[in-house]
C-alpha cells in the first residue's frame, strides 16, 4: 500500500548538483576546475524553470523533503493511471450490463 499522506513536510523541485565559477582571472575554475558540488533545486516558476541555491546548513533537510516531494509526485501518478484503469473497467461494466427500457 501507498503512503502518500505522511504530514511530513515537503519542498517543490528536483535536487542537483551545480559546479560554478567565481570570476576571479587567476583561479583555477577559469582554466575549467570548477568550484562544486554545490547543492541546488531546479523549480518551475511561472512557466520558467529556475535553479535555486541551498544554503549549505539547510542541504540535508531540504534534500530530504525534495526526496519526499518526488516519492509523492511518483506515487501520485501512480494513482492516477490506476484510476484510470478503473474508470475504463467501470465504464466496460456499465456498457455490458445497461439495458434499455421498455
């Protein structure tokens, strides 16, 4: 069985890993060693998808609940095509046992 409804909290978006450069000219992430792994979320907004940074002391909390939160859209799509099979065997009951009067 599913256990969508945990009360537990979630947060919206999907984890990743980000490697930056700082801008500095005589780093080594400008000659391509990049600075990372950073942690991050990738957010849809307004239509846009927009990459958020996690603070670092946040990271193991707010992964959690991205994990949470893709565990819930999963299970969720689930249900909704096994509702969908139900709702096409209902309807196949209905066609084969509906009779017309008089």
């Amino acid at each position: 069985m599913f256990s969508l409804v945990h009360g537990k909290p979630m947060v919206l978006g999907s984890s990743h890993d980000v490697f930056r450069r700082c801008g500095k000219k005589n780093c080594k992430c400008a000659e391509g060693k990049l600075h990372g792994p950073f942690s991050a979320l990738s957010v849809n907004k307004n239509g846009r998808r927009k990459i958020v940074m996690i603070k670092k002391s946040d990271t193991p909390l707010i992964l959690k609940e991205a994990k949470r939160y893709r565990y819930f859209q999963n299970t969720m799509s689930q249900v909704r095509r096994i509702n969908k099979e139900i709702d096409l065997l209902l309807t196949e009951v209905k066609t084969r046992t509906l009779r017309d009067y008089p």
